[in-house]
C-alpha cells in the first residue's frame, strides 16, 4: 500500500468494532505510547472525562499506579522501547494491563490484545489505534461515524485545498505553527508531528487560550515574523473564536484559520486530522521528499539497540 493509499484508508478505520473487555471498577486509565501511537493517548485524554486519563509519552508510570490501575500500552510496531518499559513497570505494580498492536513483543505481554492491521506508517493507523477506546469507554453513534467516513471520503475525492496551502508554504519556505484549543489542542501536535515526519520540515504548535498568556507578545514584534504561516482551528467556544479575531486584530497577524464542515465532535476531530494529512503530503510533494521515509529515526533506534 502507497502512501496516498494509506491516508485514503483512514475512513475505513472508523468503522473498526475492536474493544476492551474490562470486567473491573478501575480509578483511573494510564495510557502509554509514542510519536504515531502516542497521539492515541492524548486525543482520548482530552475527550474522555469520567475517569481520570493519564497520557505518557516518556520512560516511566505515575506513582499512582496500582491494581486499580487500567494501563494501555499503543504500540503499532509492539516494540517501542519505552512503551515496553512501562508496561513491565505497571505489570509490577499489579495495573490490568492491556495493548493495541499490530503484533512484535507487545503482543506476548498481555493477555488478549487487540491486533490490529501491520504494514501501515504508525502514523497512518491513528483510525485503528484511537477506535477501541472510543468503542471499550465511549461509542460513537454509527449516524456519527457515517457522517465522518462521507466527510474524510469527499476529502479524499478532493483535497485541492490542502495542495494550495502546501505550494504557499514550500513558495515562501514557511514554518508552520499550528494553534489549538480543548478538545483538539493533541490535534494540533498531531498537524506538527506531520509536518515533522511527512514533510520533514519544523513545525511548531501552541493552544488557546493558553497561548494569550505568553505566545502573543512576539507575535506583534518577534524578529523574522515573516518566516512563520500560522493555522487556527475555529472553536465551538465563542470566547475562544473572539480571543483567536483579537489576537490577530491586536498583533496584526493573520491566521488562517481552519473551519470544520460539521460541529460535531467526532467528524470535526478527523475533520482535522485528515486535513493534516493531506497538507503535509502535498509539502512533500512539492518538495520532492518521501513521505514514508524515517529513516533517521530507524537509524537513531538501531544505535540505541
């Protein structure tokens, strides 16, 4: 499967049914992963609200953790070191310990895991990593998961867009920031993450309304202003959508601001995602570099072997 082809699958992720048996009154879940998998983490943690939701993306578990613990290790590969790490600490602090995979050592460290589909970018699988814990804790109304697959379907049909915006950022030789706000300030890591391994370019991201209390004073005096193209989601909150006009108004910096065809949260969440995608795919394009390629990434783990 190309690369195009893989973005074009993300739809049929969303109608993935994999879930978690959990048949014990946790206090609390400890989701840990990284890069690809780790967005997993931060995505749902943002969402999910009635439990408390830890996301890591680091060696080491909180010291909270316990046999009251639900501990989620994501790991595509299965062999990511520092997720494999933890998941040995959590098994020693007696957590329930569970996995999505797509095989690799995770595989044979806990009991029932969730297999899911190899031969994809980590990156590429968000769809089939993020659905079982929308499925175990939170389904989604299948009206809503038919309206995303039809709204990621017509992005796939055309994405003229996103291929606009790649020529405008590789013409002037942009870095892109990308401002949030809850519950998608982990999708904006997520469009800088893309930058970073897609387009193999910088990318930097902030949040509202966070970003008012410090991020807005250099953007009115900051030096190599014109280096930067800034990106802001349009927000649900009205307070938010007036702080993102002001701070243009104030600093004289345009954002280009990105509006979701639907409020709903799910549709706009891979709204926003796939949007990414797409942008950071035409940058690479156009800048002539393989979308696939991390090789310095494979590098730096095998000298760490």
């Amino acid at each position: 499967m190309n690369f195009l082809d893989e973005l074009k699958n993300l739809k049929e992720q969303l109608k993935s049914k994999d879930k978690f048996t959990v048949d014990f009154n946790f206090d609390n879940i400890v989701i840990s992963g990284m890069g690809g998998s780790g967005i997993v983490g931060n995505i749902f943690q943002e969402y999910y609200t009635e439990r408390p939701v830890i996301s890591i993306g680091d060696y080491g578990i909180p010291s909270f953790v316990n046999e009251k613990t639900l501990f989620i290790a994501v790991s595509y590969s299965g062999n990511t070191e520092e997720t494999i790490n933890n998941v040995e600490e959590a098994k020693k602090r007696g957590a329930h310990v569970m996995a999505i995979t797509s095989g690799g050592k995770l595989e044979t460290m806990v009991e029932n895991p969730i297999i899911i589909p190899s031969g994809l970018q980590p990156r590429s699988a968000l769809g089939y990593m993020l659905m079982p814990l929308y499925n175990t804790f939170s389904p989604i109304d299948d009206n809503k998961i038919s309206a995303a697959y039809d709204v990621l379907n017509d992005m796939d049909k055309n994405h003229g867009e996103m291929k606009s915006e790649a020529f405008k950022i590789y013409e002037n030789s942009s870095i892109p920031i990308i401002y949030g706000s809850k519950p998608f300030k982990s999708v904006a890591y997520r469009w800088k993450t893309q930058f970073n391994e897609n387009a193999k370019t910088f990318a930097f991201y902030s949040y509202f309304p966070e970003l008012n209390h410090n991020d807005t004073m250099p953007l009115k005096s900051a030096y190599r202003r014109s280096e930067y193209l800034f990106y802001a989601f349009e927000s649900d909150n009205a307070r938010i959508n007036q702080r993102i006009k002001i701070t243009q108004d104030i600093t004289g910096e345009q954002f280009s601001v990105v509006k979701s065809p639907s409020n709903d949260y799910f549709v706009k969440l891979f709204y926003l995602i796939h949007y990414a995608d797409y942008l950071t795919y035409e940058l690479a394009l156009v800048r002539n570099v393989d979308p696939t390629d991390v090789s310095t990434i494979e590098e730096l783990k095998a000298k760490l072997s």
